[in-house]
C-alpha cells in the first residue's frame, strides 16, 4: 500500500499534508501522533471512508479510486475505537455481516463467525448476546473478530483499545500480537500512545500536527534517532528506558540463590513450590517486584531490579519458577555492553 502525495483538506484546514508513505505487507504499521494531527483521515483515505483532495494512493499497486467505494470498503478489515457493532443484532450476526454481503451462506458465516470468536479468546456463549451485554474488552475482541471476518489481508484498526482499562488493553495487545504471528496480515493501526505504538508496531509513522509525517521507521530507529524536536519530544523522557524493549538479557548473570547474595544480608526471598512468594525482612513478608523472565529484555530486566523491595531481581523460567536474582550492577554492565555493540565502539 502506497500514499503519494496525499494531502486532504477540509475548507481551508489542512488535514493531511503532502503524505509520502509505503506500507509494507504483512506486517503492523503503527500511526502515532498527537490529536488532530490526521491519524484518523489517513486511515479512512484507504478505504475511501474519506476521500483524498490530491494525490494518490496505492492498494496492492491499484490507485484506490479505481474500485467502487463500498467494494473497497468491505475488501478490508476495519475496527473502530468504540469496536462500532450493530446494537440490534447479536454477537455473532455481527460477526458474520461482511462475510454475508460478500455471498457467503448464513450457515457458513455462522460457523466462521463461531471460530473467529475463539480466535480473539471469546467464549462462543457470548455468541447470541447483544452488544450492550459485553464488557468494553469483549465487544473490542468482536470488533477484532468482525475484522478478521473479512478475510481481507488488510485490517485498518483506528485506537481500538482506547477505551478499555489498562489491564484489559495488555491483554487485547498480546492477543492482537499473537494473531498476526499467525495470519501476517498488512495491518494499520492508530494510536496516540507512543508506548502502544513501540509494543506492536512493526514499523511506525509519527505524525505532527498539521498532518505532517515526521517521521516513518523502525520502533527502535525511532527511539534511537529521532528525526526531529517534535518527534524527541513526542517520544518522551522516557526512551533510554524505552529501548532496552529492543536488547536482549541473554548477558546478564542470572546468580544462584543464595542469601548472601541480597545486598542486604536481612532480605530473605520467599520461595513456595520453587516459586517467588514476596520477599522476608524483620519476620515481614512483603510483596516481591515485577519478575524476570528468562528470554526476557534488557527493560525486564532494569525493571525487576528498580521493582524489587531488597535491590535484587527475581529470575523465573516460563513455569514461573525460581532461576536466580538478577544485580543491578550486571543490568547496567549489559546495558553499557550493548551500546558500546550499537555503534561499533570497543568497551
Ligand atoms: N469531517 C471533518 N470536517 C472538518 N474537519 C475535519 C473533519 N474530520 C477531521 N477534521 C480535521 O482534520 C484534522 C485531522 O483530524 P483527524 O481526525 O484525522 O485527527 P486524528 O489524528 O485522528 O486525531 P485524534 O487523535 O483526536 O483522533 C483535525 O484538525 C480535524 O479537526
Ligand atoms: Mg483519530
């Protein structure tokens, strides 16, 4: 998919400015950027949801002006903020509705729609209950499902975890990144959480107000090397941190557990069935920090050490099990290690 030299206008406000773009296939583009900056106009160019004032823009190499808008519109996936489902009709009618348009029969819509609900984590009980039954995460898990009914290889996807709870919003983050693992869809995707953008993004398009791009690259080039003020700024403070989402831990010492091996000899790490159950201090028990898990980042890593009540982190393997405790020290010897490796520097 290709933007060139989009721009649109509305009256006199220039929504979208001048937009030179390539999106890959297959993979997540993130768009990013502040309110009003035309994340959303963009999005709805592909499909001709809004129609572009100049330029052109290329799907699967087609100027998109060449297809009937409706045609367009329901060859690709698109899930809205408030996941947009249709009040009146049930979960799984819902899911079903483009298949349907596009001729398939209502049995095997249904049984599609019924194996798309698994696919998202939705139990298929959910299946003859109305919109206004579902919790926020569910009906956004429906609008990922009706989505993916489509069977297109394109998903436009506009803040669609917005409006769920922090927790929630993980888990929809995950279960989206596992989903494309599997069906490597070409998949647009808008936010204006930089940290959501940096999580799934493959590729990520920061926009400036204005309708500006200001910048089109890699999470980590991003981070690495913002393309100008606004971009470091819209970024934020916080993108030494941010970037060690992108190095590995594997050299970090992971030390045997042992008490000596707290920086304070009084702090005791509880362990129930080989596993972490807070730390001990003074006969106290108190809750431990976030664990590490082994294959984990660099960023795990700093943060069960910073977590951590006694200065040390916990390693686990994926049973949860304890491996050992992660020191403060190794974390920023890796750290250190790891830039002097990005710029071709000998330590
Ligand atoms: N239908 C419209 N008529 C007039 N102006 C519009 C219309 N839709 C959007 N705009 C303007 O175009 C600009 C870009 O809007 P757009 O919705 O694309 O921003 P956005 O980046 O998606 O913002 P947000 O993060 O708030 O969703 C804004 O200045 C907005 O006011
Ligand atoms: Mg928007």
């Amino acid at each position: 998919m290709e933007f060139k030299s989009v721009t649109k206008k509305y009256g006199d406000v220039v929504a979208v400015d001048n937009l030179n773009l390539s999106i890959p296939r297959g993979k997540i583009t993130v768009f990013v950027g502040p309110s009003g900056c035309g994340k959303t106009t963009s999005l709805r160019m592909i499909n001709r949801m809004v129609e572009h004032t100049s330029g052109e823009i290329l799907v699967n190499g087609e100027p998109n002006t060449a297809q009937e808008p409706h045609k367009l519109r329901r060859s690709m996936g698109y899930v809205l903020q408030q996941a947009g489902l249709m009040p009146h009709r049930t979960i799984v009618d819902n899911i079903a509705t483009v298949p349907r348009l596009n001729g398939t029969s209502a049995k095997s819509a249904r049984t599609e729609a019924l194996q798309l609900m698994e696919t998202v984590g939705l139990d298929t009980s959910l299946a003859k209950r109305y919109p206004a039954q579902l919790s926020g995460g569910q009906a956004q898990r429906v609008g990922v499902a009706r989505a993916l009914a489509s069977n297109s290889s394109i998903l436009l996807m506009d803040e669609p975890f917005s409006a769920v709870d922090p927790v929630v919003r993980q888990d929809l983050q995950k279960e989206l990144l596992r989903l494309q693992s599997e069906l490597q869809r070409t998949i647009i995707f808008v936010t204006h959480d930089i940290d959501e953008a940096v999580l799934l993004g493959d590729y990520v398009a920061v926009f400036a107000v204005g309708g500006r791009l200001a910048q089109f690259g890699t999470p980590e080039e991003i981070l690495r090397e913002p393309a100008d003020d606004f971009v470091a700024s819209f970024v934020g403070r916080d993108r030494g941190i941010r970037r060690l989402t992108f190095a590995g831990a594997s050299d970090v010492k992971i030390h045997p557990l042992t008490s000596q091996n707290t920086p304070w000899q009084q702090w005791e790490l509880k362990v129930e069935d080989g596993k972490p159950a807070g730390w001990i201090i003074d006969g106290r028990t108190i809750p431990g920090g976030s664990l590490f898990v082994e294959g984990g980042t660099l960023r795990d890593a700093l943060d069960s050490v910073l977590s951590s009540p006694s200065g040390v982190g916990v390693a686990v393997d994926r049973n949860g099990k304890v491996l050992g405790l992660l020191k403060s020290e190794d974390v920023l010897a890796a750290t250190e290690a790891e830039r002097h490796r990005r710029y071709g520097v000998n330590a």
